[in-house]
C-alpha cells in the first residue's frame, strides 16, 4: 500500500527530505519505522529504536501499534519543548 510520510526538524534533516510516498508492506506504525531503519543512513540513526520520536498518524498523535491504512500520512518528529 502507499502512504505519504512526512519528517520535521531534525528527522527531515537526516532524512534528507521533507516528504516521501512509499509503498510498503508494514501494517502498523512501528513496522513502517522499522522498514525506515533498515534502510540504515542517517535517517536510520534519526529513527532507531531507543530515539525519542513522536508520530502522528493521519495528523493524530498515535501510539507505535496503530495500523496504516492504504492512502494514510505518517508523520515523524522529535519531541518538542515549549517555553
């Protein structure tokens, strides 16, 4: 299935990109993470397991278990701090 996946601060920057569709496999949040780190690089560093990253699913703060549906946007950012 295809899904937009969209990256913010420093996600984006190690990812080398603001946005992508990509078509795959994963049937939840943290199954698209993991297919993101086996891609290794810098985003694979930005994303690994232990990194402290938010995601949002369909504009939605969402836990690693909620399911991709074909057509969804993902979102992936570091937390952020307010002052």
């Amino acid at each position: 299935m295809k899904v937009t996946v969209r990256y913010f601060a420093s996600v984006r920057e190690a990812m080398g990109t603001g946005a992508e569709v990509l078509d795959t496999q994963a049937a939840t949040l943290a199954a698209l993470r993991a297919e993101l780190v086996a891609r290794g690089g810098a985003g694979a560093e930005a994303l690994a397991p232990g990194r402290a990253v938010r995601v949002a699913l369909d504009q939605v703060m969402s836990l690693e278990s909620a399911s991709l549906t074909a057509g969804c946007e993902v979102a992936f950012f570091p937390p952020v701090t307010g002052g």
